[in-house]
C-alpha cells in the first residue's frame, strides 16, 4: 500500500467511529467497541508497521529530546503519516471518554457533539470544551437542585 492510501484507508475508519459517535452514540456497539476499540487497533497496527519500518532509518539528530529533533523527525513522510495516525487513534479514544462520560452525567447528547468536532480537529481543546460543558452542567444541576 501506499502512504496515500494508509492515510487514507485510516482516516476512514476514524471517521467511522466519529460518525458513530455523534449519531449513535448509545448503540454499544459504537460506544463500547468500534470508536474505543475497534478503530483504534486497526489504526494501530498501521502506526505498528510504520514505526517498524522506518524507525531504523530517521535522520540524524532526529528524537523526542528537543523540538528541532522532533522536526527531524517529521521529516519523513513514513513519520509525519505515524503521526497522524497517533493523532487518530487517540483522540477518537478521547472523544469515545466524552461520549461515556456524558452519558453517565446526565449530559445531553447535543451539547456533546460541539465537543467531539473540536476534539476531532483540534485534539486537546475538545477535550477542554467537554470539561467546560461538564463542569457547567453540574454546577447547573447543583444550583436546580438547591432552588427546588
């Protein structure tokens, strides 16, 4: 295969989970298996044989010590698609937590779908959105619960 269509083919099944998330995210089959685990390790066997592979060949000064050797790094188009694929799997992990963890709070599903978009394009600041909304939520839930 080529890089082409391993970013390809992966980004697909990503978004598989993502879609199943956002528009059946209390089908446990989506919830419970293909976003948290499914996708996940197919993308990871993936991540698995380009780090095989490639690891060996990095360029000098190319590591995790320091930002320039990070950018080393990515300056294989095998390392740069890894990278990708971390970015993936993990945050589909993460936005599969939030759909749990939403769930289990009481959170409705509509306040959590801005969450999983941004998770998805912008990783961490989805996940800081959710808490927001979480913490909103709950302290929403506690003053209702006072008045009454």
């Amino acid at each position: 295969m080529s890089l082409e269509q391993i970013f390809s083919l992966c980004s697909n099944i990503a978004m598989v989970g993502w879609l199943g998330l956002a528009l059946a995210p209390r089908w446990y089959v989506t919830r419970d298996w293909v976003a948290p685990v499914v996708a996940p390790l197919l993308i990871g066997i993936f991540y698995i044989w380009l780090m095989m592979n490639n690891f060996g060949s990095v360029p000098d000064g190319a590591g995790f010590n320091s930002l320039a050797a990070v950018s080393a790094l990515f300056s294989m188009p095998e390392l740069i698609l890894a990278g990708w694929i971390h970015y993936l799997a993990f945050d589909l992990c993460v936005g599969a937590w939030e759909v749990n963890d939403a769930q289990q709070e009481g959170i409705h599903h509509l306040l959590v779908i801005p969450c999983l978009f941004a998770t998805l394009m912008f990783g961490p600041g989805g996940l800081v959105l959710y808490w927001m909304i979480k913490l909103i939520c709950r302290a929403t839930k506690k003053t209702l619960v006072k008045e009454a």
